[in-house]
C-alpha cells in the first residue's frame, strides 16, 4: 500500500495507516514533508520543543527521543499509535516506511476521504514544524 501524504491531515491518515500496518499490510508514505498538522503553529511548535526537552531524572539515556527530521518525526508519531511495547506492534512498525518525497517513484493510491484541511482553518506542514525545532535539510 502506498500513501501519499501530501496535503493530508496528519492524525487522520496516520490513524489509517497505523491500523493497516496492525493487520499486516505493508505501508510505503511518500511525501511525509508535506503533511498538515492542524491547529495553531506556535502551540503545535511549543508543544513538540516541550516534548523534545523532556528528560528521565535518573537515566537520561532512556528517554524519549524525538527526531527533528520530517520523516523520522512522522514515523515516530505512527509508532505512538501502535502497540509498540508488544511483539505486534514491533513487527507492525517494520512494516512501515516513511519517505522524504517520492525517491523510489512509487504509485500512490487512492486518497482518505475527509483527510484534507478545510478552508480557514489554521495548520503547518510537518517540514516547518522541523524547521522550527532546528533542521536545516
């Protein structure tokens, strides 16, 4: 199955592709830059530079890493939604591949319908947002 995510609602298609990759199906997303986070862009920008200084006080080294890169962030936001601590949800995850663009020129399909934004509402693309907490690619 492959999944192009550009100018789709994050959450919305993530879901969709986290429940495909839980019943067994393997997912390639292209255009993972180009994904909508809706809502406003300085609290979507607070929240994830919160999340990313978050720290354990005892083992620093075990805690949650957060990438700043586009398709490594949309992957780690995917896993959020599966069962990653059961065997599933590992095998389920390395049926997932994110992509920066289209590099293997691969065939979308069909779009999810209600995944795009509506007019006047706010959002940022997943590459500001990177841009944002500090990558420069």
């Amino acid at each position: 199955m492959v999944v192009d995510g550009k100018g789709m609602i994050f959450g919305r298609v993530a879901s969709r592709v986290a429940k495909a990759v839980i019943q067994g199906e393997e997912v390639h997303l292209i255009n993972a830059e180009e994904m909508i986070i809706s809502g406003d862009p300085k609290a979507i920008t607070d929240k994830f530079l919160i999340r990313r200084r978050v720290q354990h006080k005892g083992t620093p080294e075990h805690s949650p890493k957060w990438s700043k890169v586009p398709h490594m962030l949309v992957k780690r936001m995917i896993r959020g939604m599966l069962p990653f601590k059961a065997a599933r949800g590992k095998a389920a995850y390395k049926r997932l591949m994110v992509y920066i663009g289209n590099p293997k020129k691969m065939e979308a399909g069909p779009k999810f319908p209600g995944s795009e934004p509506t007019k006047g509402k706010k959002y940022m693309r997943v590459f500001d947002l990177c841009r944002m907490l500090g990558y420069s690619g």
